[in-house]
C-alpha cells in the first residue's frame, strides 16, 4: 500500500473518532425524568402517549394501567425505534 492511502486514511479516521456524529459513551449515570401520559398497547408493547411524543415502556407491566392517565418515572432513551422508558415508577392519576 502507497504510503499516501495510509496517511489519507488514518486522518479520515481521527476526522470520524472526533467528530460530534462519533457514538460515544456516557459516564454519568442516566438522569431519571418524569413523564404523564396515557398507557395504550401497540401490538406486545406498552406506549406511554403524551402531549411531547410517545414512549415505549419498558421493565414494569403496565397491563393493569392499559387506557388509563398515569405518571411514570424512569430513564428515558432515544433510537431509530423510538424514544424508550425504563420504568422505575407508575402511578394511575385520578382525574
């Protein structure tokens, strides 16, 4: 290989390790926030829907809270699939 390529390569290579599109890892841990919405099933999940977007809820069964206005607590996440919460807490909202 021309030593040309290997320089060339190498920069564009540092350019994408430092770029702001790089993936990067968190250190701190993941602040918990706090949503209201409504829970309603999309096929085997459970969304929480609100005024801000919905959320796909995850690590507690919300079946019992299934059409009902509720306050979630947890750790939220985004991805291609959507914007995920890990459930720590649910509480039904009594209107």
């Amino acid at each position: 290989m021309p030593r040309s390529f290997i320089i060339v390569f190498s920069a564009l290579f540092l350019i994408f390790v430092f770029s702001p599109f790089a993936p990067t890892k968190t250190t701190s841990a993941a602040q918990e926030e706090m949503i209201v919405g409504a829970v309603v099933k999309h096929g085997k999940v459970f969304v929480i829907e609100t005024d801000e977007g919905d959320y796909i809820a995850k690590g507690k069964d919300l079946s019992k809270m299934e059409g009902k206005m509720v306050e979630v607590t947890g750790t939220i996440s985004e991805s291609d699939k959507g914007d995920t919460i890990e459930v720590k807490s649910v509480e039904e909202i009594e209107e």
